[in-house]
C-alpha cells in the first residue's frame, strides 16, 4: 500500500466547486464525502476534499495510513521532533481513525486510516 493524500481546500460555493472538479474528470468519492463537503477522487493517491468557507480557512492535508499503529506512530513522533499535537487519534465518522498534529510551521496534518481497523 501506498500513502494517500488529502488536500483540503475552502471553497466559497461547495456545489459549484464539486460540478467543477467533476467536470474535469475526476469522481466523487461517495464514502468520504457528506453535506459538508466533497471529497474528489483525484487519483488512487489523492483524494481533493472541498470544504465550504467558514469551514476552512486555510488549506491543510491529511495523509492515510494502512492501520491505526502507523497513525499512532506517526502522532507520537511529532511532539519530540518539534511538531504539537492537536488532537489525539481517535475513532471518527464512517470508520476513520484521526488525530491531528502541527509541524513546527503550524501546519496542520491529519493523520489516518480509512477503515478504521486497528
């Protein structure tokens, strides 16, 4: 397996937004996307997640991981090499696994597994 990216971007109107990348070809991912946002299959490695403003400010990525010890790992090594954590990994909506952490920029990672599966 391999990493999956997950930009975010705001978006001022998420249905406009959506009919744009759609009609550029690429797909929506049904699983992931909800009322609140889009998530687009952009390829089998990045998977673009419209969000409406004011939900998003800024842009700000996630990155998958095949099992939830890589993003326990993953979050652990972030405060001892200068990151913070944000939040820690915890069970979400549709079976994903989340925690948040900052590098030492301030830029906001998420790190996940998708099904939720330990």
């Amino acid at each position: 397996l391999y990493p999956v990216i997950y930009p975010r971007l705001p978006v001022a109107d998420l249905d406009r937004s959506t009919g744009f990348y759609m009609g550029l070809g690429f797909s929506l991912n049904e699983r992931l996307s909800t009322v609140d946002l889009s998530a687009m299959n952009i390829s089998a490695a990045i998977v673009l997640i419209l969000l409406p403003r004011p939900f998003a400010q800024e842009s700000h990525t996630a990155l998958a991981f095949p099992t939830r010890s890589d993003v326990d790992e993953i979050l652990a090594a972030c405060t001892p090499n200068g990151g913070t954590l944000i939040s820690r990994a915890r069970l979400r909506t549709k079976g994903v696994y989340l925690g948040t952490a900052a590098d030492p920029d301030g830029h906001v990672w998420d790190f996940l597994c998708r099904d939720g599966e330990p």
